[in-house]
C-alpha cells in the first residue's frame, strides 16, 4: 500500500506504537503481583486479567471467605479469554507459613519453631507441606511465600518470636526446609525460600517492612551459615526464591540484597546455582524508603535481577503503575530488553506447571 498523505502515515505510526506499548505492558504484567482491599476482587483486577497486564496476586487475610475460590476460579477464566493470554495461569501467593503466620483457614498448626522442635522434624516438615497444599487446593491457591529459612540468633528476636524459624543452627532448619518444599511442590505448588540471605540475626525491633534495617556478619558467617539452608532449598528445587530488603555490607554496603546485583546475580545465581524466579518482598516496605516511589523501586530491583515484583498497599493502581513503569523502563532501555525477556521466559516456565 502507497501512503498519499500525511496523516495516513501519521496515523499508521500511531498505530504501531500503541501496538509495540500494549507489547511492553503485556511482557511487565508477568512481573507484577497486585493486591486489593476486602473480599471481593475489584473490577479494576479482572480488567487488567483480560487484556494480560497483570500476573497475578497476592492474598492477605483480609481477602479470605468462602467466596474466593470462585472469585480466583473466574479470574483465570478471564485471563484466560484475553487475547494477551501467556499459556500459563496466574501466580496466585500468600503467606502459609504455619503456626501465627496464615492466611487460610486449616494450618499448618505448628509454627516452623514448633515443627524444628518435634521428635522428627523431617516429617513434621513434609507434613505441614502436605497441609498447605490441601489449603491451596480449596482456596485455588498456587503459590506459598514460605518457608523462611532464616538460622535465628536470640529467643524472642524478628523471627523467633512469632516462632517464624525452624532453629538456631542452619542443619536444623536445613532438615526442616528440604522436606516442607519437596512435599508442597509434589502437589503442584511452588514453594518460596525467604528471606535470602537472611533475617536471623535481625533484633525483634529489625522489622524491613517499617523501616531499613542492616545486618552487620561477616561474609564468612553469613555463607556458613544463613545460606546454608539456601543450599538445601535449592538442592530439592525450590521454586521461588524472596530476597531480603536488609542491608548487608559484608558483600554490598549500598544496596538492600533485593536491589543488589551482588546478591541476585553473583551470589544467588552465580555461587549458589539458583536457576528458578526470584520475587520480592513487599515493594512498599519502609526498608525501602530511601529509594524513592514504587515505581523506582521496582524498576532498581528488576535492574539488579528481581523476576517478581510484590505490590502490597491493597491498591489495584499501584499494581498498574508499577506494570506501567517496567514497560517504560524496558521500552527507554533503563531496563535491559534480553535480560528481561529472559527473566519473563522464567516466570512463564514456572506458571506453567502450577496447579490452578
């Protein structure tokens, strides 16, 4: 076709680069968990499920009644109809850690502190896999944000005291952390290794969701011990790993380990060998105050290797801005187009073997 105006090819142009944005958008929605008030999921989510800029959610108890699993279940129906569909379900998370730490109704029981303490925490562990994965069949559920493998230092400190780790050596919590992951993903569910490469030595007053926290070991101690369990996780093929947003200067002084490419590439990847998706920690998090919007977060996590960025505040829009802003970065190449093709082949992979 011979274009004979301006306005022709004007209007062709446009067309092409409302086109190649839609592209973008679509790609960044494989990056994003939203989250949302109340229990009925808004119409601002569904919207963003049928045109495939969204991927997924994360569920807090304020989200959970007897409704969600059809609301969850008609959610991926209408990502499923878009046009933009990945092949591949939603990544559907929350927090089932066991003990004070759930989400859904039905347990685990005992806190992670209670199962390393039993006479064979092994099984303990696989058992209390094995009751996350009935939850997440009922409520339609796919992804677990635990187990934290944190080796914590002192009773009663961040994550003693909601009993969040399995024990004060890295070979307890090692033997508890292999048989709770392997168990959970046998049945189709992705397990998650947090908070890498630890919160054990953090005080009960060290909390990265208020505010930025720093945990001063040795690189020495911190590879014989806090990643220890990382080892184990990824030996039983852990699915998800979730950085921590603490500051660790023994490998980098600048960065929280969530934004550091010393952590995400060189560490986690290089040295450990984890080859599976990396998701973070509440993007919103007072940790993280010092970096600036959400937005700007965002983009400095994808920049330092984050697979997954976890938009928390309830608010659908910040989901959206957040996909809005890793399209821009990709398509003005503040983020790198080969390396991020390559973290959404990832995420595919992974969705694409979830259990809906």
């Amino acid at each position: 076709m011979i274009y004979t105006s301006f306005n022709q090819i004007a209007l062709v142009l446009s067309v092409a680069l409302c086109t190649a944005a839609q592209s973008y958008a679509v790609q960044a929605g494989y990056h994003v968990l939203y989250s949302y008030s109340g229990k009925t999921i808004p119409d601002s989510i569904f919207q963003a499920a049928a045109s495939g800029t969204i991927g997924g959610l994360i569920l807090f108890g304020g989200n959970i009644d007897s409704t969600l699993p059809s609301q969850l279940s008609s959610l991926q129906s209408a990502y499923k109809q878009s046009s933009n569909y990945a092949g591949a379900p939603l990544l559907i998370v929350t927090d089932q850690e066991g003990g004070q730490v759930n989400r859904l109704p039905g347990g685990p029981t005992l806190s992670a502190k209670k199962v390393g303490q039993a006479s064979d925490p092994a099984a303990a562990a696989s058992s209390a896999g094995a009751t996350v994965a009935q939850g997440f069949s009922t409520y339609k559920v796919n992804g677990n944000l635990a187990p934290v493998l944190g080796v914590y230092r002192s009773a009663g400190d961040f994550l003693d005291e909601y009993g969040r780790s399995y024990g004060m050596t890295a070979s307890l919590v090692a033997k508890c952390v292999g048989p709770f992951i392997s168990k959970l993903q046998s049945y189709g569910y992705a397990a998650t290794a947090k908070h890498f490469p630890g919160l054990g030595a953090a005080s009960s007053s060290e909390n990265t969701d208020e505010a930025p926290v720093t945990i001063n070991l040795s690189l020495s101690e911190l590879r014989s011990v806090d990643e220890v369990p990382y080892q184990t996780a990824i030996t039983n093929g852990v699915k998800m790993v979730m950085p921590s947003w603490a500051v660790y200067p023994a490998l980098d002084g600048s960065r929280p380990s969530g934004l550091s490419s010393k952590w995400l590439k060189d560490e986690l990847r290089g040295r450990l060998g984890f080859s599976g998706v990396t998701i973070s920690d509440a993007i919103t998090a007072g940790g993280l105050r010092d970096y600036g919007s959400i937005s700007n977060r965002a983009v400095l996590a994808v920049q330092a290797g984050m697979d997954i960025i976890v938009v928390t505040g309830n608010s659908p829009a910040d989901g959206a801005t957040v996909v809005s802003a890793l399209a821009a970065a990709v398509q003005n190449g503040q983020i790198a187009s080969p390396a991020f093709s390559g973290s959404s082949q990832r995420i595919l992979n992974l969705r694409k073997a979830l259990a809906t």
